[in-house]
C-alpha cells in the first residue's frame, strides 16, 4: 500500500484538538436545554413533514468526464430519490436526538458529483479468480493493488465516496473507498460482511507500519516451530542411571534458575526500556481519527467468530482489538445499523446482535433485518425508558412521512438495487496487483519489496530485508521470493553475518535439488544439499560437503542404506609453470563408512549394521546388529591383501588377515573359506562405493556449474496457455490458421476439379503430354460410362422385380378368385393399382436415363477438351483445331436441348462461367 501524501502537521492537530475542546464545551452548554424540549419534540415531530435540505440535494460538477459513464452514475432512480430523502429525514432527527455525536456518513455524493446512499454503493460480484474466493485473498488483492488518500481533515468524514469501479480504474482512494470494494468482493463471496465507521489509532488511519511487525517474520518462526515439534520423539532410549550426589545436583539446579531469572529480569528490563525508546510520541487526536473498516460475521462460509478486517494492510483482527477505539454506524448492501453502545473503552465489550434494536438503531424495516438472536430480561421499567428514547428513530425508519391522512398498515421499503456497474478485474491487473507492478512496505526492523510476475527479468516477486536497527540502515538477512523460473528456484536467503547463502527449489529440478546452503560456488567446499529422495534412483536426501568430509544420507533404499561418510586427507595444491598455484584437487579419500537399517528378512549376526572402509590402512570393519537379547552386536576385522597388479592372480589369504567377535560362544567359528569368500565381496563392494563417491563428486561440480550458467543466463518460463507473453506460441497459432485456410481453400478447388482423381493417380503433374491426355479422356469416360451403366442396370433389376410380383399376384388371384371374399378383393385391387404404377414409374424412368446416357457421355467429353490441362498441350497442329470446332458444335446443341437433365444443366452453367473454358468453347 502506498500514501500519496502526508496531510497533518502537529501545529495543525494541536489546532484541531483545541478546536475540538471549545465544541464539546457549547455541546454541555446546551445538553441541558435539548433534554428539556425533547418531550415537546416527541409530539410535534410525528406531524411535521421535513423536506430533503437543498445543499445535500445539489449535484456537484464531476472532475470527470460523465459520458463515460452509465446513466446510473449520473441521475438517480425514483426509488434512491425517495431512500435519499428517508435518510435525510434520519439524520435530522439523529442530530436533534444526539447533538454531541458526530454526524452520519449517509448520502456522501459519487465520482459525476450524485448523492448516493453509502448501502447501494456496494455491489456484490464473485468474480472467476480462486484467489477471490476467500477474504484472505480479497483483502490481500485490495491492500495490494490501492494506494491510500488520506483523509483531510482526518477527524472528519469524507463528503465522496466513489464508486469501486472508479477506485479500480485509478488505483487510489480513501479508507471508507477501500472498505466498499472490500466488502463488496467478501459480500460477492459469501461471507456476512459489513462496512464500519468509526475511530482507529493513527498508525493504522495513515497506513504506518514501521513499528509492526512482519508478517513474513511471523510465518517463518511458526515453521521453524513446526520443524522443531516434528523432531520430538515420544519413545526414546531411557539415558544411563546418573551416579551423583542428589544434594549437589539440587543446589546447581538452584543456583542456575536464580542466574537464569537474573538473566531474565536484565533481559525484560532492556526490552522495556527498549520498548519505552521506540514507542511514538503521544497523539493529540487519540479517538477523534475516523477510520472505515470491514466487520465480518460468524455463520456464514464457516466463519467461527467475529473479526475485523482493515483493508488498508489486509490484516484481521479480533473485535477486542485495542487499534479499534470506537464504532458510530456500520452499513451492508441490505441496510443501515447506528451504534448506541457506550464506546468509551473501544471496542472490546461490543456486541455485534444487529437484531437488538437497543444496542443497534436500523434505517430500514423489511424482511432483510436480522433477528435478535438473544433476547434480554429487562424489566417493564427499562423497557419503557428506552422505549422514550428510540422510539422517534424507528418510526423514521419504518415509515416515511406522506400528507394523507389514511389509516393504512406501513409498506414495507427495502433498499433499492446498486447503482455501480458490475466490477471487472481484468487478469493483467491481478498479475500486476501493486500500482505500477512495485510496492515499497517499511515495518519494524524489516522491509518488504513486492513485484509483479515477470517484472524483473530474474523472476523476483518478494524480497524481505531484515535489519538490525530501528532505521533499517544495517541489514542482516535479505530472502527473495521467485515465480517463473526456468530453474525452479523459489526461495533464497541471505546472511550478511555469515555470507550464507540458502536457495529451495521447486520439483521438477535435474538431480532433484530441494535446498542447496553454500558459502561460494567453487567446488570442494563447504555446503549442504537436500534432495526430493523419492524422485532419485538412489533415494539420496542429503549431501553435507566441506574440504575435508562429505556425509551423505539416505531413505527407503532396497538395500537399507541410509548413511554414507568419507573422509578425505589434505588437499593439494598443485603448482604450474612458472611457480603459479592450479586449482586445488580434491584429496584422496582416507575413511569411509555406511550405516544401514535393520533387514528384517535377515538374522541380526548376519545383517550388516556398519562398515567402515579404511583406505590408508587397507582394513575393513564390520559390525552386525545387535540382537534384541543381547547388548552387544558381532563384528569382524579384515586386513586386505596387497596388490600385486595382477588382476588374474588369486589374493592369498592367512587367518591372521580376519579377526571376528562372536556374541553367542556356543556358536561355531566361522570357516577360513568363508572369511576369504567375505573378505573379496567386501573388496568388490569397497571398489563399488569408490566409484559411487565418484559420482556424487562430478555430480556435485555439474549441479555448481548449472547453477553459474543458469544465473549468467536467465530465462523465465511461460506457460503454453498465456498468449500474451508466449510469442512462439502466439506465431505456432497463427501458422497453424493460416495453413488450415490454406488446406481449407485447396480441398475446394478439387471438389470444383472434374479431373482430379485421375490427375492423382498421374502424381499431380503439372503439365500434360499428347498421351496422358489421351489416357485421361478415355479413363474419365470409361468411369462415367460404367456408373451410367450400373445405374441404368438398377432401374432395370428393379423394373423387372416389379413385374415379377406383379405377375405372381395376378396368378394367385385366378386361383383363389371363386373363394376369395369382398375384403379380399378389394386388397388385391388395391395392390395391384400401386404396383402398376411403381412398373410405370420405373419405365419411365428407364427410358429418360436411357436417352440422358447420350447426353451426359458427351457433355463429359466436351468437358474434358475444355480443360485447362488438357488445352495446354494442345498448342499446334490442325487436329486440336479441328476438335474443338467438332466439340464446340455438340455443347451448343446440347445446351438447347429442353429434355436435359437438371445435373446436366447445372454442370453446364458452371463451365459456362468457368474462365478456362469460356475462351476456346464459347
């Protein structure tokens, strides 16, 4: 959030609290004379008729242009004219009622210079965005996206309040402007959301956050308490019984609590006198600052309790929040509620029943009011005390006053619909969310730095610094927050005291890298990689690195290892020519040593728990695990042989090279053979773990190399789905169109083309000789000849099959004609009058096909000749001449022929505007 400007000097406010003093001081004055004609008010009030005041009812002019905007922004309804004048009668009589308050945020007047009911400002809208759909998020996206105008004088209630389409299109407005689009979105979404007026301290009215904590800070010690209850362990190993004098371990324990809480009263002592140095200097306007806030209710969305909102920084509170110092009226799209709780201790013994009509005074009486969930036992007394005292306000509120004397029950007026234009987000804005794409926020000892996606070319979204001092001029620890790396870098830290460094990635990453802590990105020191183990092959979870050891563990292996130690000797720094120092080489491995799990398909004497590998001495050691009725576990001893260089020569082997223990001594030693037969599997193993501590040594020197190449050369990552930023896959979309256009035009042209299934058995040449052409004639009146054929043979199967029937029939009917009875007759009579003419149908049908056969085999070749392929061809020689005067005579005959079929004619007003044929046929 950003302040545009800072509007209150100190000279000023000591000016206005003077000012303030003198009102209160008239305000006793006259208490005592407005109580004594408030009786005389009850009695007069009820007739009089009080017209809507005329400086209220003027209409500003706009700053901005009003063709802009929709005609409910610029007049209002007939129903908002009738609520304006409602309210207005309201606060008259709220003002003759409560002369010492303040007055109410009613009918402030909007962006084209209207007044406006502050109720229909609000209009909820749920809009397609998950972030929206919960308050965190909405107040999240309000305090984020707005910059802050102070109100000027900040103990007065602004005279706008603009609508939130205004205030999304400008990105600035007051606390009361925030309020309304917060709520409006939380209404949209939900939850039982409400606007509050009211008082609030000055840090939280002017938006200073410098002596707030972070809540990034809050966020990161609650997971470093998480990580430290997870290490906890309810079952653990009971420690060895303390042989020391009980007397003396009392009297240590004695004296540390007494230095501990010496320590401690020294420690709350320079936190207070600490907390006395930084606390600010005492405001002069302490409960006169408005403010407008958001109260959400219980019930709906799950919402266990009350709380508040402030849309200034999008933090919640607890309704007994000490910043919040008193409530006047509260407002939701539905109504209008007046506080008449005693404020004077803030908010903390307030209730929210908006049904209670004693604690809470409503505007409008329709079915929208809530119910008053609790109902107080109060004495006929009370009850009629406090009736003297609201009951003017209810009145007003349920009925509005008319001249006509009619003795009807009161209609009931609920609020009319929200002027304000449906709000629009657009998904640039929820990217962008800070005005211009940065926000600047200074707390206590921190600072926090907020950029858009894709602003800055490393990916930085977040970067919080945390510093020393109260002036934030001595930084400690700098974290940066990423989106949209190639990378899959989310998160690095920083340490100024140390030059530590701390990057986590996201899944996804090669080798599988989850955190890497590093002083320098040379190889060969110290640094600490943590790996997602069940995205590796080799389940590797962690790799500790310094100049002289490397520790590596492991989870859910198949062969139980979880634990890998080497120890490495002294480096070497190798000298080049010239007396000039190369790069230090990494020594030769001394010591490793693993460590497994226990396998429970194996016996524990013969289920390795450790071997430990010592190079430098050529020895081997292994111990087993320890069975559950015994205390110690098995180990054996071997001393490997010496090399003689031969790799076929065999290893001799002395029992003096194996030493072994045995827990149970009942047990047989072990063979000479076996010893031997374990001694080379240990070797070959041992000779596997070297090439595997190889491996983890280049992969290190490959993940610090990648590091420097992605770093020298950044690249973000964006997704196939945003057409705006992926120009490949803007141009691949745009290829893909115009190709299918273009495949969408070719497959017209040869559905047009008589020629083309036989042009593509030729391969589609582009030029024709005498013979293809001739070869393509006779194919295509071959083709047309055989389908004319075989429609013709149709006809006549079918013709003929008629005829059968019908004769078969007939026959029948001479047989059976004596027997028959009327109803048959009549049936036969019947069949045989739609079988004659089906026969007749078909005939006719044959004989027209018959001559149309003619027809259509010489308008085909007359087609062909027309060709624009088989012209080309045709360029001397008095044979085309010859042919075409031939052809061009018999399409003219054919062209007045009135018994053509429809097909025909059809075919023949296409080539007749078909510009390859028009210019030699016709």
């Amino acid at each position: 959030m950003e302040v545009l400007q800072e509007v209150e000097p100190e000279l000023e406010e000591a000016e206005l609290l003077q000012e303030v003093d003198e009102e209160e001081e008239e305000g006793k004055g006259g208490e005592e004379k407005g109580l004594s004609e408030l009786r005389e008010l009850e009695e007069t009030l009820a007739r009089v008729q009080i017209a809507p005041s005329a400086p209220h009812l003027l209409e500003q002019k706009a700053k901005v242009d009003q063709s802009e905007w929709p005609i409910s922004y610029r007049q209002n309804s007939d129903q908002e004219k009738l609520l304006l004048a409602m309210a207005d009668n309201f606060r008259c009589q709220y003002v003759h009622l409560y002369p010492d308050r303040k007055t109410l945020l009613l009918c402030p007047i909007n962006e084209c210079g209207v007044q406006k009911f502050v109720s229909t400002t609000l209009r909820p809208t749920l809009l397609p965005y998950p972030e929206l759909y919960h308050w965190q998020g909405c107040a999240s996206f309000v305090s984020d996206f707005l910059s802050l105008e102070p109100l000027d004088p900040p103990m007065d209630l602004p005279n706008k309040l603009r609508s939130p389409t205004w205030v999304l299109r400008t990105q600035r407005g007051t606390c009361f402007e925030f309020a309304t689009l917060l709520c409006s979105l939380l209404l949209g979404a939900g939850y039982n959301a409400y606007c509050i007026n009211g008082y609030a301290v000055k840090e939280m009215c002017l938006l200073h956050q410098s002596r707030q904590e972070c809540p990034l800070l809050k966020r990161q010690v609650k997971e470093d308490v998480q990580e430290q209850k997870q290490d906890l362990r309810k079952y653990s190993v009971k420690p060895p019984r303390d042989l020391q004098s009980s007397f003396e371990h009392r009297l240590e324990v004695k004296r540390q609590e007494e230095t501990h809480a010496a320590l401690l009263i020294k420690q709350q002592e320079a936190q207070r006198l600490q907390e006395e140095s930084e606390l600010p200097p005492p405001d002069p306007l302490l409960g006169l600052r408005v403010h407008c806030w958001v109260l959400v209710l219980s019930g709906s969305r799950e919402v266990p309790e009350n709380f508040f909102i402030d849309p200034l920084t999008g933090y919640s509170y607890p309704t007994t929040s000490e910043n919040f110092l008193g409530i006047e009226s509260i407002w939701n799209h539905r109504n209008y509620w007046v506080n008449m709780q005693d404020c004077r201790f803030g908010c903390t013994d307030m209730t929210y029943d908006l049904g209670d009509p004693v604690k809470w005074e409503y505007l409008l009486c329709g079915s929208s009011q809530p119910v008053l969930l609790i109902p107080d036992m109060k004495s006929k007394q009370q009850e009629a005390e406090e009736e003297e005292d609201c009951n003017f306000l209810m009145c007003a509120s349920m009925v509005y006053f008319t001249s006509q004397e009619e003795t009807e029950e009161p209609k009931v007026f609920e609020m009319p619909p929200s002027w304000v234009s449906k709000i629009h987000i657009s998904q640039e804005d929820m990217e962008s969310r800070c005005p211009g794409g940065t926000k600047f926020i200074q707390y206590r000892k921190a600072t926090v730095e907020k950029f858009a996606p894709y602003l800055l070319k490393d990916g930085l979204v977040t970067r919080l610094t945390t510093y020393d001092d109260l002036d934030c001029t001595q930084p400690n620890t700098v974290r940066e927050w990423y989106k949209h790396r190639h990378d899959h870098l989310e998160e690095r830290e920083l340490k100024k005291s140390t030059n530590t460094t701390i990057e986590r990635f996201m899944p996804g990453r090669s080798y599988a890298l989850k955190c890497h802590k590093y002083f320098t990105l040379v190889p060969e020191t110290e640094r600490q990689m943590d790996f997602y183990s069940h995205a590796r092959a080799d389940g590797l979870a962690s790799r500790v690195e310094t100049s002289s050891e490397m520790t590596e563990t492991f989870k859910d292996r198949p062969d139980f290892l979880y634990y890998r130690h080497v120890g490495y000797g002294r480096q070497v720094r190798a000298v080049g020519p010239g007396g000039i120092p190369e790069q230090v080489q990494r020594p030769i491995q001394q010591k490793v040593v693993e460590r497994f799990h226990r396998d429970p398909s194996k016996a524990a004497s013969e289920d390795v728990a450790e071997r430990v590998f010592l190079l430098s001495e050529d020895r081997i050691q292994v111990t087993y695990h320890r069975e559950e009725d015994r205390i110690i576990p098995a180990w054996r001893n071997f001393i490997k042989p010496r090399d003689t260089g031969d790799s076929q020569t065999t290893h001799a082997f002395t029992p003096q090279m194996a030493s072994t223990f045995q827990v149970d001594p009942f047990e047989k030693p072990c063979k000479n053979l076996f010893l031997y037969e374990t001694l080379m599997a240990l070797m070959k193993e041992e000779e596997n773990v070297l090439m595997r501590i190889k491996d983890s040594e280049k992969e290190v020197r490959a993940i610090l190399a990648a590091r420097q190449q992605e770093e020298s050369g950044m690249e973000l990552r964006i997704s196939i789905y945003n057409t705006a930023r992926n120009e490949k896959a803007c141009c691949h979309r745009e290829a893909l169109e115009r190709l299918a256009k273009e495949e969408l035009l070719r497959k017209e042209e040869k559905e047009l083309d008589v020629l083309s299934p036989f042009l593509a058995r030729l391969g589609d040449p582009e030029s024709l000789t005498r013979q293809q052409a001739l070869q393509l004639r006779a194919d295509c009146l071959a083709e047309l000849k055989q389908r004319l054929i075989d429609r013709a043979n149709l006809i006549q199967a079918r013709f003929e099959k008629e005829t059968q029937e019908l004769q078969q029939k007939q026959q029948w009917y001479q047989q059976n004609q004596l027997t028959m009875t009327k109803e048959d007759e009549e049936e036969y009579l019947a069949y045989c009058s739609d079988t004659m003419f089906r026969i007749n149908i078909l005939k006719l049908r044959l004989s027209r096909y018959t001559f149309q056969l003619h027809l259509q085999h010489s308008g085909l070749g007359s087609g062909f000749w027309g060709s624009f392929r088989t012209r080309a061809m045709w360029k001397d020689g008095q044979e085309h001449l010859w042919m075409l005067s031939d052809l061009r005579k018999e399409w003219r005959s054919l062209r007045h022929k009135d018994r053509a079929p429809q097909k025909y004619l059809t075919l023949d007003e296409k080539l007749r505007r078909d510009p390859r044929l028009a210019h030699h046929l016709w």
